[in-house]
C-alpha cells in the first residue's frame, strides 16, 4: 500500500470527522475511497451528488437529492455499527451557506464519537477560514510513473495491444505529471483514431501537456527563437548557467548532485533578464512557461492559494521545464496588509516549493529593484544564485551593438568604436534601440547604414540609467556586499 493510502486509512481510521482531498480527479478519489472502504471492511462508502442523491448504498439510494443539509442528517442518523464514509460532491459550493457552514462545525465535534467520515474533493477551493479548524486537508498528487506504468499497460493490454516495453517505458516518461483521466483521455483518443497505442501517442501526450499550460489562467507557453548568441556580454552568467545545465544529467545525480532550483535575475531595465530567461530554455531544450503574477491575484479574495497550487502542479506537469516568474519585485512588493496578507500567503507557498521542490521545474525570476523584493526570497537556499545585470561595459555594448546590426544587416562593416564610448550607461535594450533608429535614418535616405548614423541616434537617446540613477545606486551598492554575483565578467564590485 502506497504512503497515501495509508495516510487515507488512518484519517479514517482515526475518527477525522471532515476530510478535504485536494484534487480536481474526483473519479481517482473516488476509485481511492472505494479501495480504502474495502480494505476496512465492514466499512460502507456513500456517495451524494446534488442531482442524483445517495448513490452506493442500496436502501438509501436517491435520499437527499437537491437538499445538501439533508444529507448531512442522513449521516447523523447512521448507526455507529454502520461505519460510513460519505463522499460529497461539488460540496464546496455549499459551503458559503450559513446553516451548512454551520452544521458541518457541528459535524465536525459530533461524528468524533462515531466511526463516519466526510470526504468532500475539490482541485480549485480554497476552505472558508470559518472552517479551517474543522478540516483536515490531504493533497493527492498526480500519480507517480509506477502508477502511470500500470495504468497505461492495462489500458494497453485490454485494448488487445499490449505495448513492448521500451514504448511503455517512454509513454510513462512523458505522460508523467499529467493527471489519470488525462491519460485516459489519451489514450482513449489514440485507441478510436488507431485501435492501439503506440509510439505515436507521444506527440499527442506533449500537446496535451502543451493544453494543460494553455487552460491555466496564470501559465504561458512561449514560443522562443532567442538562442543563447543572441546575448552580447554576461559571460560570467552564461558560463554559470551551462555548468547548471549539466547538473540535470543521471550522471550528475549519481554523483550525488541535487538538481537546480534556479536562479534570480536582478538588475535595470532592458539588460537582457528576459532575454536570458529565452535562451536558457532554448539552449536546455526545455519548455519556457511564463508566469504571469498578476493573474494570480486577479478575481475573488482567496482564489489566489488555490491558483498558485494548480500553477505549481501544471509546471511540474511540463517538467523539466523553466519556469519564468517576470518581475517578482512587482508581485510581492506591495503592503501585505491592502491584500489581507494574500500576497504574503502566496509567496510563502512558493518559497516553501521552491526549497523543497524535487522535481527539475528551474525557475528563472527577474526584478528591476530589491528595496521591493521580501527579505525572504533573498535569503541563501532559495535560488541558486542571484545575478546583477548591471548596463553593459564597453567590451559588452560592442558586441551588443555588434550583434543587432549583424542580425539586420548581415553582411554590413562598421567602425563601432566611436558609438561605444559615446553610449555609455545605455542599456542592451537602449543599444538595439539606437541601431533600428540608425537604420531608420539610413534607410529615408535609401543608402547603407553608417557610422554617422549611429552616432547620431544616440546622441538622440536618453538612457534611462540618466534619469532613475538613484535607483540604480542602491541596486548596485546592495550587490557589492557580496549578495548578488555580478553577472558580466569584465565588473569588479
Ligand atoms: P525589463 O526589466 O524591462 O523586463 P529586461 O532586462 O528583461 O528588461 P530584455 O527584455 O531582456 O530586458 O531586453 C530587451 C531587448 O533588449 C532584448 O530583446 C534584446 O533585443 C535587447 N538586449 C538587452 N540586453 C541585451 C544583451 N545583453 N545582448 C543583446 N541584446 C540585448
């Protein structure tokens, strides 16, 4: 029997009146309800839907349909020589009503002398603080490989097909995060389109990983061509990053290696935090997910902790993948006490799945400035490493220049000199900003693009390293205690 199970059996067992399984697979749960019943014979499982009523106990099927407070009665009428589970479907939704609230408070002292349980199942709720103390929460995981390996040979082998091992074992691999009526919807798909399953199945199993990204509200699936030559400079960070990236390796876990967590990006606007985040996932081959913070708090007071669960599991789902969390200063930056401490909520349930987190989901954050980042993000353990992106050195804007004019005019010679000492404090974005007005110029005039040009389109730009100088100064003078590495290797802090 799986650690779940047991700690199902023991809930039961031990007289825990109100269960709240956290899951969106209510037919798992209940599949996992049915076992748990058996193996505690002479115990009974009922079933209530709001539509159908008791379901699963013969003499009382079909009681309390459309009445959810007469459900509750109905158990505590039962015999305590009947030992009863009671599952409640969709029962979240009740809960808001002040007699139900209340009478599962009751029920919540009173079936402690009687040997039923309530079991109510939902992936998207977050408890009413009201009830709180009454439940007790147990998540379900998604299922482990070995459980997606069996359940993909049995569908395999009813199906008439049984799958040579090799295919098994690679289906497994890549349904691996996905939930079980996923799968099943998988392979349901591939049995009408074929007859079997097979190799082919995976390309349907990466697109359906690819839908449980696009049906989140939060998550992003980005499509990106940015490699990694298409960052000038940061060598330190570069160099830093392929040393990580052999850390995913079985060698290096044999070694004894944990995996990368991640790593923090800090620094101005436009010095390439977004870019890198880009070319770390192309340069891995990994899928870039977005995290867009703002939508985590969007919508009703309390849906945020429930998003951020259902986030997490859908990135574990696509793992190994990045995970981007775009300008986490702006996120978690703001007074805890506007939001009823939400946001504090919420940052702590990512902290604490980052520094526990084992599954390779390598997040890669970024921020402009730290006077609005929580101390506890910072602290060591929770990323890798954290990063100074500070404006490029003239080495860097060379070749920062360099790479935006060979990216539009391939073949074009051009003495850059003269525009790198004239740029500095510009940012990389600033540099890219300076070529395309240079070939805007160039290209009124319909001629080549020259130095001239170039020079004059910086003389034209103001860098914003000029007007938010402040708060550069103290993003820099926070790095140079030594708590941010820098992330170009040519600065000396
Ligand atoms: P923000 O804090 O505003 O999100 P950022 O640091 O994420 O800024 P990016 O979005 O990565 O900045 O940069 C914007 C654009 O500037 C990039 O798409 C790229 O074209 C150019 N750029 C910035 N830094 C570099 C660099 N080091 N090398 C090449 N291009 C760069």
């Amino acid at each position: 029997m799986k650690d779940w199970e047991k700690n199902l059996d023991l809930l039961i067992r031990s007289r825990t009146p109100l269960i709240f399984i956290r899951s969106n697979e209510e037919i798992r749960v209940q599949k996992l309800l049915e076992e748990s019943s058996k193996r505690m014979h002479p115990r009974r499982l009922a079933i209530w839907d709001y539509i159908k009523g008791i379901e699963g106990l013969i003499n009382s099927k079909g009681i309390a349909a459309k009445q959810p407070i007469a459900v509750l009665q109905w158990l505590q009428n039962v015999e305590s020589n009947n030992p009863t589970t009671l599952l409640l479907k969709d029962f979240h939704r009740f809960c808001d009503d002040p007699g139900i609230s209340r009478m599962l408070k009751n029920l919540s002292y009173e079936l402690k002398q009687t040997p039923h349980n309530i079991v109510l199942c939902s992936g998207s709720w977050t408890p009413p603080i009201d009830l709180d103390d009454s439940l007790t929460i147990l998540d379900l995981p998604l299922p482990k490989q070995s459980e997606l390996k069996i359940l993909l040979a049995n569908i395999a082998s009813s199906s008439g097909s049984p799958l040579a091992n090799e295919v098994l074992e690679e289906l497994t691999r890549a349904c691996s995060g996905l939930s079980e009526s996923r799968v099943r919807q998988v392979a349901a798909r591939a049995l009408a389109q074929r007859g079997k399953m097979g190799k082919e199945d995976l390309v349907e199993v990466l697109a359906e990983k690819r839908q449980n990204i696009a049906r989140s509200e939060v998550l992003e699936y980005c499509e990106t061509t940015a490699t990694e030559a298409d960052i000038g400079g940061l060598d330190a960070l570069k160099g830093w990053l392929s040393q990580r990236y052999m850390a995913f390796s079985e060698e290096a876990k044999a070694f004894g290696l944990p995996l990368p967590r991640g790593v923090l990006l800090l620094g101005p606007q436009g010095t390439g935090k977004s870019l890198t985040a880009k070319a770390i996932a192309d340069s891995w081959s990994m899928p870039l997910l977005r995290l867009d913070v703002g939508r985590l708090f969007a919508g009703l007071v309390g849906a945020s902790e429930a998003r951020t669960r259902e986030t997490i599991q859908r990135a574990e789902a696509m793992a190994p993948c990045i995970l981007w969390i775009d300008e986490i200063d702006k996120a978690f930056g703001g007074d805890s006490r506007s939001d009823g401490g939400t946001s504090q909520r919420v940052l702590a349930n990512i902290l604490t799945w980052m520094s526990e987190k084992k599954s390779a989901v390598f997040v890669v954050a970024t921020a402009n400035a730290i006077d609005r980042l929580p101390g506890e993000l910072l602290r060591k353990g929770r990323f890798d490493e954290i990063f100074m992106l500070d404006l490029p050195t003239s080495e860097e804007r060379f070749s920062i220049l360099n790479l935006h004019i060979q990216q539009r005019r391939p073949s074009l010679e051009i003495n850059l000199q003269a525009i790198v000492d004239r740029t500095n404090g510009f940012s990389g974005a600033e540099l890219e900003q300076t070529v395309i007005e240079g070939m805007h110029f160039a290209f009124a005039e319909k001629r080549e693009l020259q130095e001239t040009d170039l020079i004059l389109a910086c003389s034209q730009l103001v860098p914003l390293s000029r007007t938010a100088k402040e708060q550069l100064e103290s993003l820099k003078e926070w790095s140079s205690t030594g708590r941010a590495r820098p992330a170009s290797i040519h600065i000396n802090f």
